[in-house]
C-alpha cells in the first residue's frame, strides 16, 4: 500500500506545522499551525487549505503553541469534522490560545479599521471565537503512553517531549509503517517538567526533528538574567519581557522567585501581563499539585504548601484598564506580557510605550521568528513598526536565551542519536541555516539519511520498507 508524507507547513521556515500523512484510504495531520513573522508567511494563512479539509480523518496534535494549533478553528470552518487527538494539558492550553487568538485578530482587524492603516477596506479576522469554539468539541483527550487507535490501521503514542505543559513526542503507526515525529523537543533540566522521554527503541521509517535552534548552542551564561535586571534597576527604568503565555512566564517568574530569595535581585514590582498567562499559570499549579506525569520528581513535594511562580510581589493585570494603567507606574517595575515575539497582543502597546524612553529594558526570552518585532529588536533596528506608525528604538535590548524552551543543536542531536536510524529523516519547522546544520549533524554523526522537505512536496515511502 502506498503511503506519504507531505509537509503543508514548516517546510521552509520555524512556523505554520503541518505534516499530512497520506494513503489510499487514510490522511492524518500531524498539528495544524497558523504561519507567523515575515507578511509573505502569515499570507498564507489566507490562503485555501492545500487538501480539502473534509477528507482528513484525524488532526494530531504534539502541543499547543499557536504555530501548532493555531489553524485548527479555520480547518473545521472549512470542512474539517474529524478528531483532534491530544493529551489533557495541550487540550486545555490549546483552547485558552485559541480563544485568545480569535480575539487578538478580531480586535486587530477593527483597530486596522479605525485607524486606516490597513490596505483592506473592511478588514476580517481569519476566524472569530465562534469559529474556535466550534472547533473545540473535536478534541479527543489522550493519554500518554496509551497506543490509539485513530482510525483504522492507524495508531497514535504520545510521549512527554519537556517543551511546554502538555507537549509529546509522537509516534504514528499506519499500516505497519512508524512515524516518528519530535515536535518541539524540550531541553533537560526544565524547572517544572520531566525531561524528552528517550525516543522508541523500535526502528522508524520516518522520523521528523525540529530545527528551531538547528545551528545554534545554548550559550548564554544563567546570571545574564540577573545582570540585565540589575543594570535595568539603575538606570532608573522599568523592565519589559515580551513572554510566550505558557511555559516560558512560568519559567521566568520561578527564576525571578529564586533571584530575589536570594537577594541577587532586589524585591521589586512584578506584573504578569496577559490573560492567556495567567490562565497558563493555573494549569501549572493544577499540575504540580496534581503532581502530574508530566512534572518532574520532587517538584510538586517541594511546593506543596507554596506559590512556585509567585515571589512575593506578584501583581495581575487581567483587564484592559489594568493593562493600560501600567504604562502610567512611575517606579522600576518589570512587565511579563505576551506575545513572546512582540506579533501581537498587550506586550505591543507596552512597546510602543517603552521603546522611545532609555532608562527602559526590553528582554528577549524566547526565539524570535524573521519578519516579527522580536527579531527587529534582536537584530537592532532603530525603528519598530507597530500600529501603522515608526516607534524608536531608544530603550536598551538583550537577548536571554538560557531560558528557551527549544533543544539546542547538540541538545537535538542527543535525543536523536539513542534512535534507531531510521530509513529517512526529515528537518523541518527551521530556518534555512537551522535546517541545513542539522541535515548535516544527522548525516556525518549518526550517518542517517536526511532530508529537507520542500514546501508541499510529496515523499512516498518505498514499498519494501519496514
């Protein structure tokens, strides 16, 4: 029988996954992402499903980051009415990101309206909060480590990957052949989360590996962070983190906790910033006082009768009127506000606020996608586009990568070598340096074959392989 794969997303950049498993009488989608950064990608979103939605059987999902999950209400609008298979906690964060992203997009299409910056006359979200709610009742909970059966002759294992509450690793089983896909692999030593589950010890026909950080090693030294914050504190400004909602707040509000118990930062101030986060913030409770599969030993013994995430001066702004207030706080305070690349949300009006005055910091925390305001930032632009207008870059920016969520290069290629070869490799959801480094790693270290998948090219698995 013969069987594909075809990449729909995250062929040729870190965003927009989707990878479409094909037979004569099965197609699974492995996540279903929006595409983000540079105008040409998000475009595509616009643009109609290359296979009809319809013929899908299952979605899949390994976790619930927007460039995973964040196509699935438009999917369903356009036909799709199959399950979505994911574990409990990619379930839960998936709809409080979706619900979010709805919102974002229908009140940024009216403030394009209003303001007229917009080159449509009547700008549209690409889907609304009916749109995600409808998409909701797909969701089928699975556990790990529980083989699945998806639809017939087809079998889903999801595996703790460490990236974020809820991610795994998967395997697919189609008709005898075995896919093994990375997502977004996390890195050892997580504060919260167990480390990547070693891969199956079962030799895969497939296997597909993320590149995010493909050509790059973790170097920034642990006390970077606490550097910034305290030359931030002196010059007299206050402290901005653009902050992915989960996981990566979570991560930065326990280090911050740990600083300041330890008197290495003084006791200042903190704002979370986002709905979405502080949502985020109480699944990670559930889960460590649940002390989840997920959440690694001792964690949950150790916080048993603590906040872990809040260290002392831990202040929320749920509303707008909060939010805006901020901008209005004359002492050194430091703002946690998504989204982490500064694409959208609360954090690009705390930007347009902060970025003009020198005194103010901006930390970046997470990986910064080409074309968002994140990697302007990063790569030193004078000038930041937010809201149809030029805002200066006057504010000092540093980049923190100790705290990523993503494995490195060699952190990747640790993971990959306890993994049978298999007979092909596929690098994918990187930039163009990213992927060829790690095609590279894979071929001369672990001899594999690998390759990089061109945008919607069809792969057929040969027929002989087992």
């Amino acid at each position: 029988m013969s069987i594909s794969i075809t990449f729909l997303g995250a062929a040729d950049t870190v965003t927009g996954s989707r990878a479409l498993i094909s037979t004569p009488t099965v197609k699974i989608l492995v996540d279903c992402g929006l595409f983000q950064g540079l105008r040409e990608l998000r475009r595509r979103n616009w643009d109609p499903f290359p296979v009809d939605p319809s013929t899908i059987d299952a979605v899949v999902l390994t976790h619930a980051h927007l460039d995973h999950c964040g196509y699935l209400p438009l999917l369903a609008k356009r036909g799709f009415d199959g399950k979505i298979f994911a574990t409990q906690y990619t379930v839960e964060l998936a709809q409080v990101i979706l619900r979010d992203s709805a919102h974002l997009q229908v009140e940024d299409a009216k403030y394009a309206a209003k303001k007229g910056y917009s080159k449509h006359v009547n700008p549209a979200p690409l889907y609304d909060l009916d749109d995600a709610e409808k998409s909701f009742r797909l969701f089928d909970v699975t556990p790990f480590h529980a083989r699945t059966e998806i639809a017939p002759h087809c079998f889903v294992t999801f595996s703790p990957s460490g990236h974020i509450l809820g991610s795994s690793t998967v395997l697919l089983e189609i008709e005898g052949k075995r896919f093994l896909f990375t997502g977004d692999l996390g890195r050892p030593g997580h504060p919260l989360l167990v480390d990547p589950e070693l891969p199956p010890m079962e030799r895969c026909d497939v296997i597909v590996t993320e590149s995010t950080y493909g050509d790059r090693i973790h170097e920034t030294p642990p006390e970077e962070f606490a550097n910034e914050i305290n030359a931030a504190i002196k010059r007299g400004g206050s402290i901005l983190i653009p902050a992915f909602a989960v996981d990566r707040t979570e991560v930065i509000l326990m280090a911050l906790r740990e600083l300041i118990t330890a008197g290495t930062i003084p006791r200042i101030p903190i704002y979370v910033d986002s709905p979405m986060a502080l949502t985020a913030l109480n699944f990670y409770r559930a889960a460590v006082r649940d002390n989840s599969v997920e959440i690694r030993d001792g964690v949950s013994e150790r916080w048993a009768s603590q906040d872990p995430f809040d260290p002392g001066s831990l202040m929320q702004a749920s509303t707008t009127e909060e939010s805006k207030a901020l901008n209005d706080i004359s002492e050194t305070s430091i703002i946690i506000s998504a989204s982490g690349m500064a694409t959208g949300g609360r954090v690009v009006h705390h930007l347009e606020h902060m970025l003009p005055d020198p005194k103010n910091t901006v930390i970046l925390v997470g990986y910064q996608a080409v074309g968002s305001r994140g990697r302007d930032l990063a790569d030193g632009k004078p000038e930041i586009k937010m809201h149809g207008q030029l805002i200066p870059v006057s504010a000092h920016v540093a980049q923190v990568e100790s705290f990523s969520v993503h494995a490195d290069s060699d952190e990747l290629i640790a993971w990959l070598r306890q993994a049978p070869a298999p007979g092909i490799a596929f690098v994918n959801h990187g930039e163009s340096a990213g992927q060829e480094s790690m095609q590279k790693r894979l071929a001369s270290e672990l001899q594999w074959s690998a390759e990089i998948p061109a945008p919607l090219k069809e792969f057929v698995l040969p027929e002989s392989e087992k």
